[in-house]
C-alpha cells in the first residue's frame, strides 16, 4: 500500500491504527517481487470479475499458513484486522477477498506450483 495514494478514509485514520511490528518485520525481510511474479500467472483475469492484485493475494496466503487460519477464519481477519489489510496492501476502500476466492487462489496456485 506504500506506493498506493491514501483513500479519504486512511488520510483521516490514525496512522497507529493497524500497526503490527511483526508483520512490518516480516513485510521487510521477505522479497516479495519473485512470490508475486508467480502469483501473477495464477489468473490472469480474463473471465469472470477483475482479479484482486497478486501481491495481495500471495501476502494473504502467508498469513493464512503463519496464523494457521482456515479460509472463512482469512476472509474475517481481513475484514476485521487493519494490520492485516495493511500487510496485503488492502486499502479501506478496497473490498476484501471472500472465503471461495481464497481457497481457489490456493488451489490454482498450487496446480501451477
């Protein structure tokens, strides 16, 4: 979300609001860039409605695995923690992926992998 322009709502939120030293760490130390050229060939859109973006999608599923969340448990944490928003890029204006997405991101992902 760095390289993302603020929505009205995350100009006007505390910027406290979500942090997550951890998942700052965590953000900082893994290379993202390769994960998400990968996750870019999982679907490319052509079908159906647009696509959420890789790097959020990828970014998601590593939370999934380190808090041992199944899909509907990721879909609520997204929709309920800042922090985790914060982490996969998701602004407050940004719809958030549902439980089905979720899991057939993970499935596709892992026929591709």
């Amino acid at each position: 979300m760095a390289d993302q322009q603020l929505s009205l709502a995350e100009t006007l939120v505390d910027p406290r609001l979500g942090t997550n030293a951890r998942l700052d760490a965590i953000g900082k130390v893994i290379d993202w860039a390769p994960l998400e050229k990968l996750a870019e060939q999982v679907h490319a859109g052509r079908l159906g409605r647009k696509p959420y973006r890789a790097s959020a999608m990828i970014r998601a599923l590593y939370l999934q695995m380190l808090y041992g969340l199944s899909d509907p448990g990721l879909e609520e944490a997204l929709t309920d923690r800042l922090s985790f928003r914060r982490f996969c890029g998701l602004g407050l204006d940004e719809a958030t992926p549902d439980e089905t997405t979720i899991c057939r991101f993970r499935l596709t992902a892992a026929r591709k992998g």
